[in-house]
C-alpha cells in the first residue's frame, strides 16, 4: 500500500508551519507587512526549499512596491530563518530558502473579472452570493 505523504510533503508542511511562526515572532522589519506562506516546495536532494507567498498591504504605498520591499527584507533574513528552523526541525541538511511571489490570487481575481464580464456580454446576470442563498431558500 502506498504511503499518503512523502518525506518531502512532510518537510515541506513542517518548513511552511514553523517558517509562519518565525516570520509573525521574530523578523520586526518595518517594511515587511503581513506575509502569508501559500505553499514550500522542497527539491528531492533537500537542497533548496521554493517558498511562496502573499503579502498583505498594511503601509501607505502601492501594492507592487510593498511586494518587492516584503520579498527583499525576507531574502535579506533568509540565513537567519534557515539557522532557527534548523534548530527547529531535525534534519542531515536544512535546504536553502528561495521566496518568491505567489501570484495564483491575482490570477484568480483577473480570471474572475473575465467570467462576470462575459456573463454580462452574454446578458446573462452576475449573480451575487446573497442573491443565490436567497433563490436557494425560496426553493
């Protein structure tokens, strides 16, 4: 019987739950806002970790540069991040830490611009979440 989580799926959840933790507790940068990790990716010899994530606008500037500056502070911290989840989690080698941007989110958000405007080229109506639990209460 196959087994349902990789070592790798296992690791990778692990550098996800505690990298949150170290982020929210000890990185006090000023530029670096709410960052949310979306998914580790970790490489089958270990020696790199992909780190996705989302960042949250809590500043006064545009949502691009508060992007760039989050992902340089975090790049700027990556030795000291990989240092405390060695000491964290047990393993031979601690794999080096790549952020990068998810930008699946803002996809979705375009794609779903695209859907309601081409249900209003097609004269369908957009329907609202309040509207359908409405329809659906009546039924």
């Amino acid at each position: 019987m196959a087994r349902e989580f990789s070592r790798l799926d296992r690791i990778a959840d692990q550098i996800q739950k505690d990298l949150a933790q170290l982020i929210q507790r000890e990185l006090k940068d000023p530029r670096l806002g709410m960052v949310t990790i979306n998914m580790v990716k970790v490489s089958k010899d270990l020696s790199y970790a992909d780190i996705y994530v989302t960042v949250l606008n809590v500043r006064d500037v545009d949502d691009k540069t508060a992007t760039e500056e989050s992902l340089k502070v975090l790049k700027q911290a990556a030795g000291f991040l990989r240092a405390e989840l060695g000491r964290a989690i047990k393993l031979r080698v601690m794999p080096q830490l790549r952020f990068h941007y998810d930008e699946t989110i803002g996809q979705a958000q375009r794609l779903g611009e695209l859907i309601q405007q081409a249900r209003v080229k097609d004269g369908r109506p957009v329907a609202n979440a309040d509207e359908k639990s409405e329809d659906e209460s009546q039924q």
